[in-house]
C-alpha cells in the first residue's frame, strides 16, 4: 500500500504517548463540545485520522452511525478498544486516506483534524473525500496554521493544562510540524485542484485553519 503521509505513522509506544498527552481534561471536554458541534443532522460520519478516537467516541455517543480511518495500526487497535469499553459501535479501519475502502457515497459528514498537512498525496485525499461523500455532503479539514506564531502555539498548548516535560514537548511538536502546514491560500489552492473544485478557508481557534468542502447535489 503507497503511504499518504509525509512522516512514519505512530506506532507502539509513540503511539500510545501521543494518546496520554491528548487526554487531559480540558481536552476532553474540548473533544465533547466538538462533538456537539459538529454532529448536528448528520447520519453517517466518517473521520480520518483520529489518532486515539476521542472525537470518534464522542460522536458515536451522540447517536451517529461513526466510521474512523487512519493508517497506525496502534490507533486502530486504541480506538476499537475505547468504543468498545463504552459498548459504542464504531466501524475502525486501517487504510489509507488516499484509498479509502468505503463504498461511492457513504457518508454525509467527514472531519479530518490536525493531520491533513502530513498526507502526501493531499488531492488524492480530496479526491476520495469526494467520492465517500454523498451529494449535499460536507468534509471538515481543520489543521495548524502554518502562520501560527510561537506566542500563539505556547497559549494554545497552555489550554491544555499539560505541566513539565509533556508541556515542552507537545510546544516542540507544534512547532515543527507547523513547518508542513498549510496557509489559507495553499489549501485554497488544493480544493481547486481537486474534485470539490472549491472550497472556504477561515481561521480556527488559536493556531487552526478549517477548510470546508461540500459535494454538489446532482
């Protein structure tokens, strides 16, 4: 199978870290007003890359029929065991963002947070977003802001309430990784190439940029 990112995909340990660090409280609760947010009427959700599955397993409380993709066989592993755990039926695949194994038109809502800049192939991935998507269907990418600035990233992280080494870290991590971020106008750019043909960039929250995609009716 080609990789559609641009790093290893978290494994094992790595993993397994990423997931502790990501499940503060606040963030939590940040992962559940998300939810509301987001779930509104939709029936069918798809998110692609959830990592651990914390907005997976919120939205699947909210009563949607919940899909999640992601390439790390870890994460796959995490978020079955999280759904299950809460009895939540959730429908986890390993794969590839790029080469989904859903069927044409299954989905009426897709989110991708904070991991479209790692995909290699970005329109390919647009691409298939639109062909999983059913006519009238929305995808919500939301991701850093390759303009965030290192005062932005610090309050940001400091929302987390992580404390000591993780606090450092995860501020490490942000930075870098905004270095593969897109600006407003590249991911304009990448909708246009794409099948969506266009797309609304705007900014989001702190750091974050949401580039929203929606599949014309026949």
């Amino acid at each position: 199978m080609t990789k559609s990112r641009l790093s290893p995909e978290m494994e094992g340990a790595a993993a397994h870290r990423y997931a502790r660090i990501r499940g503060t409280e606040s963030q939590l609760a940040a992962w559940r007003e998300d939810a509301a947010r987001l779930a509104g009427n939709a029936t069918d959700i798809l998110e692609i890359a959830p990592g651990p599955g914390y907005l997976t397993v919120e939205l699947a409380k909210r009563g949607a029929r919940v899909s999640a993709l992601d390439i790390s066989h870890t994460f796959v592993g995490i978020v079955r065991e999280r759904a299950a755990a809460q009895h939540l039926t959730v429908d986890v695949r390993q794969g590839d963002a790029a080469a989904m194994p859903f069927p044409d038109a299954s989905f009426d809502l897709i989110i991708c947070q904070a991991a479209f800049k790692n995909f290699l192939r970005p329109v390919e991935a647009l691409n298939e977003m639109h062909r999983v998507l059913r006519p009238g269907g929305v995808a919500l990418i939301e991701d850093l802001h390759r303009g965030a600035t290192r005062k932005q990233i610090a309050q940001e992280v400091a929302g987390m309430r992580l404390t000591g080494g993780k606090a450092i870290f995860t501020r490490l991590v942000l930075g870098w990784l905004r270095r593969r971020a897109h600006t407003p106008a590249q991911l304009t750019e990448l909708a246009a190439a794409s099948r969506f043909a266009t797309g609304g960039t705007k900014k989001h929250g702190t750091i974050g940029l949401r580039l929203t995609l929606k599949k014309e009716t026949a």
